[in-house]
C-alpha cells in the first residue's frame, strides 16, 4: 500500500508532462521547440545542483537510483524535445501522450503486480509481467482511439487507427523490455516515446496511413 501511494504521487507529477503535447497542439514546431530548450536548460541546471547536493528535491518523488543518478523529469523533457524535432507533429503529440498516461497506467499497476521494477533489477533478461504490458498497451491504444478521431490541428495529419496501435506496440515494448548501454539502463521516458514515434513512422512509411485505406 505504501509503495501504491508513493508512485501515486510521483505519477501525478508524471502525468503533467501530457501538458508538453496538448501545448504543441496549440502552437507551431518552432514555437515549442524554442519554449521546450529553454525549460530543459533550466531543468538541467537545477538537475546539476541536485546532484551535487546543492537543492534538495522531497524523496518521494525520487526512486532510489535517482539520488545520485540524473531523474526520471528530465529524461521525460529530453524526449519531449528529440519527439518533436524528428517526428511528424501528429506522431509527436501521441508518442509523448502514451508516455504520459501509458506509463503513468504502467507504474500503478507495477505498484499492484509483483516483478514490474525490471528496468533496475539484477536480473537483466527480465521483461515486466503480461497484465503490465497489457495496461499499457490498452492505455495507448485509446490513446489512438481519441487522436483518430478527434478534430486536430491545421498543421496536423489524419492517420488511422492502425498507425497508433503500430505506436502503443512500440511505446510497450519500451516500457516492458530493459535496455541497457554501456553497462546502464536505459530510462523508459526516453525508450517510450522515441520507440512509438519509430514504429508510427514506420507504419506510415509502409502504407497504413488515410491515403491507403480509401
């Protein structure tokens, strides 16, 4: 129960990320990537200072490898940025989206379901459980559900159902499997995003888009 009310409160926090997507639906590429870089150099200077032990941020929002080591906030902000810099507008907001509220579902239920903490285990070959995965998966996928059919901006594009699943089968995958480089494990703020924007583009490039379905 604590640990369930511990990643409720670091979630929540999580979840206000979903503002960085629904500004971009708003305002143009150039507009929030100059907004975007100016936040990031701040959060990176208060990172630095953090870990020197020169501010202190309350525990509760840090996991335990994050005391010494660079949080999970600014991962999140980093891939916002690489997001919208190299994806498609409409790509960008549902990869950032799924991270949002697909890993925000994943952790509560990880907090539920023993075996979620994969990512920092010993074990390395471990992927998290099939109900975990499972969450995440349906979370993204009405994610899709909501962008396909939704209103959206003038400088965004229709894709179909199809492109988004391809996405929330990307953005699990980077949730469910731990990756590692140079000995250290990936954050899953960076895998999810950029991996859903790779496998939406890529269903895009093979033909699932509007034009093809018609």
């Amino acid at each position: 129960m604590q640990q369930l009310s511990r990643e409720l409160l670091r979630k929540s926090f999580h979840v206000t990320g979903s503002l960085i997507p629904v500004a971009y639906y708003f305002f143009s590429k150039e507009t929030t990537v100059l907004v975007l870089s100016l936040i990031n150099a701040i959060l990176l200077i208060i990172e630095w200072l953090r870990i020197r032990g020169k501010i202190n941020i309350p525990e509760k929002l840090l996991r335990s490898h994050e005391n010494k080591h660079v949080a999970a906030y600014i991962y999140f902000q980093m891939a916002a940025l690489i997001s919208i810099l190299v994806f498609d507008k409409t790509i960008a907001i549902a990869a950032l989206l799924m991270l949002a509220f697909g890993d925000t579902a994943s952790g509560l239920a990880g907090a539920i379901i023993r075996g979620g903490n994969v990512r920092y285990s010993n074990n390395s070959a471990s992927i998290k459980p099939l109900p975990i995965m499972a969450v995440m998966f349906f979370v993204c996928s009405m994610i899709g559900i909501l962008l396909s059919s939704m209103p959206l901006a003038q400088d965004m594009v229709y894709f179909p159902f199809p492109v988004y699943i391809a996405g929330a089968i990307g953005a699990t995958i980077g949730d469910a499997v731990p990756v590692r480089f140079m000995g250290r494990a990936v954050d899953d703020n960076l895998l999810i995003p950029l991996l859903s924007g790779v496998f939406m583009t890529v269903a895009v490039t093979f033909g699932l888009n509007s034009s093809s379905l018609l």
